[in-house]
C-alpha cells in the first residue's frame, strides 16, 4: 500500500494480478447478452426533429 502523511491513497499491485482482477476485456454486445438487460427491447429509432436553437 501506498500512503501519504499516513493515509492510505493507493495499491500497488503487479500486471499479473491487475488482469487477474479486472477479468478479460468483453465486447458490448458479449456484455449485453450475459446482461439482465438481455431481451429488453430497446428504441434505436433517432429523432429527426430539427435541431433546436441554443443561446449562450
């Protein structure tokens, strides 16, 4: 562990067990499937609306 003016402000750990940790990277659409969003149906349609006027 890591501290300054001793607090504990970090860990340190080696590469090996950093990805051991996080796990393997996964895609969006891995993510999703294995998700409890799986089979909720989402509104992907856009809005063709003109855009609005914005004042600054």
């Amino acid at each position: 562990m890591l501290s300054v003016h001793g607090e504990t402000k970090a860990v340190l750990l080696s590469k090996a067990d950093y990805e051991k940790l996080i796990g393997a990277p996964t895609h969006l659409v891995d993510f999703l499937r294995v998700s409890s969003l799986c089979g909720v149906s989402l509104d992907l349609e856009r809005d063709s609306s003109l855009a609005r006027d914005v004042y600054l």
